[in-house]
C-alpha cells in the first residue's frame, strides 16, 4: 500500500512539472514568432488547433452532457473570454513589445495577487496570514524585476506597452480562475475543456479576420507551424491534461505550488533559445517570487 501511494505521488510531481514546463514554452513561442504571425491570428490557430484535437477524445462527453453544457451557457462563455480568448492573446500582443522573461515573470506572478484579491472581494474567502504574506512578497519580487535592482529607478518608472498588455492578460487569467471554481460538477473536465476551446476560437474569429485584412500577410514556415502545434497540442491540451491528472494523484493544494516553475523555466529558455539576457536581479525576483507563492498557499495549522 505504501509502495503504491509513493508510486502516486512520483506520477503527479512528474505530471505536475511536464504542465509547467509545456506552459512555459507559450512565453517564448509568443515572443519568437511575435514578427511572423499577428497576436489575434496565433491564438485563433492555437485555440482552434486544440478544439480539433481534443473533440474526438471529449465529443462522446459532449453528447452526454449537451443539456448541462446548453443550460451553462452563459457560464462558459464568460470562462472562454476571459482565459481563453482575452488572456493569450494580450500575451501574444505583449511578445512584440517585451521580452519573454517580462512575460512570464509578470504575467505569471501579478494574476495569482488579482486572483486573491477578487477571491477575498467577491467570493468572500478569508485572507490567511500566509496569503497575505505571501503576496507582498511576490508584489516586492515584481518590484525588484521593473527596478532592475536599482530601487532609485522606481520614481521615474513607468510600464512598458507590453508589460501593461501583460498585466491585462493576467487581470483577465485571474477572472478566469474565480470563475473556474464554479464549473459545474456535472461537466466533465474534458468537455469542459472541448466546450471553452470552441467558444473561444469563435470569439477569436471576427478579429482574426480584421487582424487578416490590417496586418502583414502570415508566412507559414516549417517553424510557424511546429508552433501552433506546439500550442495547440502542447500547452493547451497537453498540459491541461497532465495537470488534472495531477490533482487527482497529489490533490490541488499540493499541485498548485507546482506553477511557481513557470517563470524558472521560463526565464532559462528565454536565455538558451532566444538569447535573451538574464541579470541577476531576474534570479533573484524569480526566487522572491517563487518563496512568495510558495508561502501564499501555506495553511495555518
């Protein structure tokens, strides 16, 4: 028993990390691509590119639950604006503007404080010593990274255009995470997903085909596309995946701490693939960072 319990646990940190490291690619596919693909255009090919994907595996749920799906409704359109549609399309708009360890310091960092925040206000719940903390840890590690470790810069600092589209997307991501809290129960997690990805690529749809008539033609190259696979196949269906399995084998409270590698992986590939520089003051406010969040989801005994 205590072999198969300790097997459990090796599968979900294995999970757990493949998801983090799946997710950390989306900051620097949206930055390497960022000059060959308008931002509206990538996140319709990646969101319709995982709807295909996934509906042969999550259509015979959809059949069984279509009923619940159509009374939710409403529901399930305010999720797919708000994490699918609105977030990853103001992190592709971000990647022409800012760089990718921006992206996912920011990015990664500021929706979980908005997310604690809207939690507190809307859905009531208390905010813990730890929480509290814990997030005035990460908002100083977000500090340390705009300052470059140079606090003097802080009077005259200002947001950069991509690091504002940044923290958009990260507002949006956070809305998104309340709402998830009330998927109903009776909708399963892959026609969840199926269901979100759809109607987000629909949404996506309209501007895509403005985005085709103002931006520069796309030129689909070997690299282009092995991207849109990538995020489709990858960092939408992929990762999702892997993290759900996760919960179920470590539980949610465990597997959550789990997403403060985004930004770590983030930041090193940002360096080895796309030459990015990485200063100290990006090691140390990703370790702040990840110590704040890492405090934010302890529990009071």
């Amino acid at each position: 028993m205590q072999a198969l319990r300790n097997n459990h646990t090796i599968q979900g940190i294995v999970l757990a990390i493949a998801a983090t490291l799946l997710w950390s690619g989306n900051f620097i596919i949206s930055r390497a691509v960022s000059h060959d693909i308008g931002p509206v255009s990538l996140a319709f090919y990646r969101w319709f590119t995982a709807t295909l994907i996934i509906a042969p595996f999550a259509f015979k749920k959809f059949q069984q639950e279509k009923k619940l799906v159509s009374a939710n409704i409403q529901y399930l359109f305010w999720v797919a604006l708000t994490g699918i549609a609105l977030f990853n399309t103001f992190v592709y708009i971000a990647g022409r503007t800012t760089s990718a360890i921006n992206m996912a310091l920011i990015g990664t960092t500021s929706s979980p404080i908005f997310a604690t925040i809207m939690a507190v206000l809307f859905l009531k719940e208390q905010l813990t010593k730890f929480r509290l903390i814990g997030m005035l840890i990460c908002i100083a590690g977000i500090l340390l990274l705009i300052s470059n470790g140079e606090w003097s810069k802080l009077a005259a600092f200002h947001f950069s255009q991509g690091d504002l589209w940044i923290l958009e997307g990260a507002f949006a991501f956070a809305i998104y995470n309340i709402l998830v809290r009330k998927k109903p129960a009776g909708i399963s997690a892959m026609n969840f997903l199926m269901v979100i990805f759809f109607i987000g690529s629909v949404l996506l749809f309209p501007f895509y085909l403005k985005e085709l008539l103002i931006d520069t033609p796309t030129h689909f190259t070997p690299t282009l596309i092995g991207s849109i696979i990538y995020l489709g196949a990858g960092t939408s269906v992929t990762a999702f995946l892997c993290w759900n399995l996760s919960i179920q084998k470590l539980g949610a409270s465990r597997t959550v701490l789990f997403g403060n590698l985004i930004p770590v992986f983030s930041i090193f590939e940002a360096v080895l693939i796309l030459g990015e520089k990485m200063s100290s003051a990006h090691i140390f406010s990703s370790l702040i960072v990840i110590a704040g969040l890492t405090i934010a989801n302890l529990k009071s005994k």
